[in-house]
C-alpha cells in the first residue's frame, strides 16, 4: 500500500466525496478480455481468451518502504497451466519467478496469435487514466512475447517499455472518487457498516468494546475488536477479520458456505471489492451520508483490499505432498482443496510477543492437477493486532495436504470456535487463555491435530504462554 507518496497525497486532496470500471468482458475479433483488477494502487490483472486458449496478465508497481512513493511496474503473463510466458521488470513476488523447463522446444505450439490478440485487446480496453503505464506495459510486453517461440518462453521485455511514468496524483484521486461514487452504505442501530460494493459483493464491519482487556498497542485496559467480513453474490465470504473470540451473530453460518462459482469469477470478485473498500477508505470523510471516522474500521478495509489482491492468478504447486501417516495425521488424499496457515507476531508491551494467524484456501483445478488458484482468507486477530499490520511480522507458514474439504477452525458464535473459549488472560494464567494459546489452537486445526477449547493451553496448563507458537506439531 502507497503509506506515503501518492497516498498521503491522495488523502490530503479529498475534500469530500467520491473506478470507472474497466469494460470487462469486451468483446473483439478474435478474443475476449475479462478484468480482475483495475486499480492504480493495487494493480492491474486479468485474462484474455482467443480460440480456447487462456493467457493471464498482471501488473504491480513496488513501493518505497521508507516514503511509500510509486515505484517501477513489474508485468508478466502466464498461461492457463500458470507457467510463465513473459515477464518484464523485476519479479514481484515469489510465484512470479519462473521454473527452469516450463516451456520446450518439443512442446511445437506457439502462443504468438493470442499474444497479438492480448496486446490488441489491451491498448482498445477503457481504462481509467491512472492506469494508462500498467496498460501500455503490458500490451508491450504481449507484443514483444508474440515473437518468441514457445521453446524460447520465458520472453523478457528487451525493449524500453511504456511504463515508467508513474499516475498523476490527481488522476488517481478521480479514479477512487469514481469509485466510490455507487457505493451504497447504510449503518444499523447497533453500529454496524453495511457497504454494497457492486456486482452484489457486500461488506460488513462490526467493532466491540471490551472494557477489561488491554489495549494491543498502550497495554492500558479497554481494547476495540474489529470484526469485517467481504461477501460474493451467492453469499460466499471471500475474506474476513475476526477480532477476538466471538463472531458477530450470523455470521457463522455465512463462513461455512461454499461456492460453485469459477475461479475467474472469484478473481473479478477479488479486485471489484479491493478497489470499492480502497475508495471508501481515501472518502472517509462522508459517502452517501454515512460517516466513516473509525479508524479500526478504515485499517480493515485497507488490509482486506491488498490481501485479497494477492494472489488472483493461477500458480503451478510444485511442493511435494505429506505423506499418509505422518507425525500430525496428515492424509494425502489428492483432493481439490487445500489449507494454510501462518504465524505473524510483533512485540508487546505487557508480555514478550502478540501473535495471530491468517488462513487461506487454495482450490486446484483437478484432483490430479498442480494448477491451483487462491480462494480465500480469515484473519484471527486474536484480541490484538492484526496479522500483516506493522510491526508484525510472519513467523511461519504451515501448508496442509490436499482433502476433499478445507481444514480451518470452526467459525461458531460462542466463544471456542476459532479461539479457546476460557477467559481472555493476557498471562495465560488462572485458567484463562492468552492470543497465543488462540494461535496454537488454530495451527493444531489446520494441521489436523485434535485440540481441546477448555483444556490443555486453553485452560490451566499452568504454562506461561509469552511467545507465538511455531507452524509445527503443537
């Protein structure tokens, strides 16, 4: 996220209220185009279809860690088996590094039309100003790969491409005042925010009080648990924070759902609610007459917008799989779907560390195929800071099998669903629990291992639980 540069500049010049969205699905002569994401902050994504063939494309721009100015784009396509076919600039990310021998001179394809016909499609698409470097970047990129034979894949940019330039302020604080502008919000009597962000995506946030816990960043007693949670039309969630230990009523039921919808639906998804909470977040000031002035509630939407763009392209896995029998009852049953978690922690002012987890979805496209795509997140904020918030860090990362079924902790109203359901204890003593016993019974539910909400951590273990646990056997 732009935390200086553009975006202190942007929150300096709303003034009051306020993207165009990109004309997904445009039809031309030989392909079709589909937006995931439009967004001058966040990036620019999406896939081009030309006589069954997919090719998916990204732009992302780095960030200054210091000031939070624009930096340079970093462009790539991939395929439908998510290998890669063009890159420009520097790797943005991990899965964005190529694997030695995707492409063969032996395979005898080339992709050069639909290359062609992706740089065509992307300099015709109607694209906000803003993005108008990501754009042109990419279309170059499509073009130069066009030539390349698919033997010699990956193509890297050789030429100087059209993306240098950064957007103009002003352009990009259009861009978010447009987007903001259809939003429709409305706040119950219980102060709960209810924003329809398009396409029947909804978005909920809740804050509870809890007067006698401390605070995560004073230490002092009194603490708000920020509860959000992001909905597709057919009700699934696509991402959620949880707080503490409760869920707000009704929710519960709506995170065990599941959806039938295609992973490119869910990608559009992804980016159409990252871009509406990112414009409700730089109009803070007033939308639709409702007043969005609580800070826990503006930091959500700004976490839940860059998580769930984070990965909206498909990617190859190629980790090998536990094995049946291992050490934490993990089954290698080459299933669809699969679960991680991690660790992030930070240090606290009244014990050594703070800890929550974050858990996502993956959903592979067979259950013999290594091709998969990122299907959702839940945060467990675990009566403190969120994870991904500085200064957290990640600690680790636990990865599960592949099942017939996502393995994640269970969302219940009460408390000892997802968390233990004894009494919050920042000490862990007394037969209350601490974010860290939190932490541990989430790891052991993901990892398949049985865990107890009353006893063993959660209860009087007479353990002094002061640091975040490991990704590994609890």
């Amino acid at each position: 996220m732009f935390v200086g540069g553009i975006a202190m500049a942007i929150a300096m010049a709303f003034a009051g209220n306020a993207a165009a969205a990109p004309s997904d699905g445009a039809q031309l002569s030989n392909g079709k185009i589909k937006f995931f994401l439009a967004d001058p902050e966040l990036g620019l994504a999406g896939v081009y279809n030309a006589n069954g063939v997919d090719l998916y494309f990204e732009a992302r721009r780095s960030v200054d860690e210091v000031s939070g100015a624009p930096g340079a784009l970093s462009l790539r396509v991939v395929d439908g088996e998510a290998r890669t076919v063009a890159l420009g600039g520097e790797s943005y990310a991990t899965n964005w590094v190529p694997q030695q021998g995707e492409f063969t001179a032996r395979e005898g394809f080339s992709y050069a039309r639909s290359l062609t016909g992706l740089g065509k499609a992307l300099e015709a698409a109607d694209l906000h100003v803003s993005l108008s470097a990501e754009k042109s970047g990419l279309a170059d990129l499509a073009r130069q790969a066009s030539t390349t034979s698919a033997g010699s894949y990956p193509a890297r940019a050789t030429e100087r491409m059209r993306a240098s330039f950064t957007p103009d302020v002003m352009q990009v604080v259009d861009f978010y005042r447009q987007s903001a502008r259809d939003i429709q919000m409305t706040r119950t009597r219980d102060g709960m925010l209810e924003a329809k962000l398009g396409n029947g995506i909804a978005f909920v946030s809740s804050q509870q009080f809890v007067v006698d816990e401390p605070d995560p960043v004073t230490g002092e007693m009194g603490r708000i648990d920020a509860y959000s949670m992001v909905k597709a039309v057919d009700g699934y969630v696509l991402a959620s924070e949880l707080g503490g230990d409760l869920v707000p009523e009704g929710w519960a039921d709506e995170m065990e759902l599941e959806t039938a919808r295609d992973p490119d639906a869910i990608a559009a998804d992804f980016g159409r609610a990252a871009t509406a909470l990112n414009a409700l977040a730089y109009n803070s000031g007033s939308t639709s007459g409702v007043t969005l002035g609580n800070p826990a509630e503006l930091a959500a939407m700004h976490r839940l917008a860059q998580t769930m763009v984070t990965h909206l392209l498909p990617v190859r896995d190629t980790t090998p799989q536990p094995l049946l029998g291992g050490p934490d009852n993990q089954i290698a049953a080459g299933g669809r779907y699969q679960t991680y978690i991690q660790v992030w922690s930070k240090p606290f002012v009244l014990i050594a560390q703070h800890s929550g987890t974050r858990v996502g979805h993956w959903l592979y496209n067979s259950t013999t195929s290594s091709v998969k795509t990122h299907a959702g997140w839940r945060s467990f904020c675990n009566h403190g800071t969120c994870a991904t918030v500085s200064p957290m860090t990640h600690r680790c990362t636990y990865t599960g099998p592949r099942l017939t079924y996502y393995r994640r902790p269970t969302i219940r109203t009460d408390a000892g669903g997802h968390t233990c359901s004894t009494q919050y204890n920042v000490f862990s003593t007394a037969g209350g629990h601490n974010c860290h016993d939190d932490s541990s019974v989430q790891v052991r539910a993901v990892r398949g291992q049985s865990y107890s909400t009353t006893g063993g951590r959660c209860g009087n273990d007479g353990y002094f639980s002061g640091y975040a646990p490991s990704c590994g056997v609890q």
